[in-house]
C-alpha cells in the first residue's frame, strides 16, 4: 500500500508569503529592516522555503522543488547580503550590483511564471507579481528612485497577500474535501 504524502506547498508558499509581505511592509516605507524581518527571512522564508522544496522532490514535483529551494536560498542570500557587511564579513553591496542581483532573481521568477501556465490562477498571479516586484525593485537600486521603491513595496504586499491566499486556499480546500477558497482550476 503506497502512504500518501502530505502537501508541502502550502508550508513553502506561507513561508514566500508571510516573509515577502513583511519585508515590503519596510519597502513600502512603514518599518526599518528589522531582526524580525531578518529572522523571518532565515527561518520561514529561508529554511522552512527548502524543506518544502525537498518534501516536493520526495513527491516528484520538479517545478515546486526548483521554486522553494531557490526562493528559500534567495531569503538566506539576502539575509547574507544584510548582516555580513555589519559583522565585518564583507563590503555592502553598492546599489547598483544589487540591482544586477535583482534583475537575474526577476529573469528566473519569469521563466517559473510561464512554468505555471498550465497552473491554477492563483499560482499564475503569484509569480506575475514577483516577476514585477524584483524588476521594481531593480529599478529602484539602479536609479536610486525612492517612489519606485515604495510602489515595489505595495506590489510586494499584494504578492505576498496571494501566496498566503493560496496556501490557505490548498489547506482549507483539502480539509474540507471541496472548494472553500477557489484559485481558478486549469
């Protein structure tokens, strides 16, 4: 008899939500980065991002395998970039790189977005939005353009808003036996 595995999904994308939301609550200009924002972005946007990546390799899923664990190590790498020039591990990271490094995450988010097209709308929304929010965020670091900054914020709230909205979705959905949340079945 074969064990069904649980859905590691809705782990992965709370964990891309709740981090994304709060990180551009500080972007929209609310809130300084925070070691809430950076300890959220290590454990649930970070490590709790690659352990639903692995669970979705155990379930064969090469796509949710290849978007947890990247985005899982972008919140570790950001993280990185944040708190190892305060330690005096290394140089910051002058405005217009990071915009290089925002861009190439945008490029990336872009070939997942038409991954999902075969996809529910919800997860389709989900990477449109953050496919705008990194080259948003580029523009930004490349012309030091702060309303820029703060339209990415908003843009990143809605985009963290529809991950959480979805793995709400996949959870009610499955305890229910039907559709309590829809997110627009392909």
């Amino acid at each position: 008899m074969e064990q069904k595995l649980a859905n590691p999904a809705p782990l992965g994308l709370m964990g891309f939500g709740m981090t994304t939301v709060l990180l551009n609550i500080h972007n929209a200009g609310f809130f300084p980065i925070s070691s809430m924002i950076l300890a959220m972005g290590i454990f649930y946007g970070g490590i709790a991002q690659v352990i639903a990546g692995i669970m979705e390799f155990k379930k064969g899923n090469t796509f949710a395998t290849t978007a947890f664990i990247s985005y899982g190590f972008f919140w570790l790498t950001l993280v990185g970039l944040i708190v190892m020039p305060k330690l005096g591990w290394a140089e910051p990271t002058p405005h217009g790189f990071m915009g290089c490094f925002l861009v190439m995450w945008g490029i990336f988010t872009m070939f997942m977005y038409f991954g999902t097209l075969k996809g529910n709308k919800a997860l389709q929304f989900v990477f449109l939005s953050l496919t705008i929010l990194f080259f948003l965020l580029a523009i930004r670091d490349f012309t030091g353009n702060a309303m820029i900054g703060t339209i990415a914020g908003y843009e990143g709230i809605i985009c963290g808003l529809s991950a959480i909205y979805l793995a709400m979705a996949e959870v009610l959905n499955e305890v229910h036996g039907r559709t309590v949340l829809p997110i627009g079945e392909q």
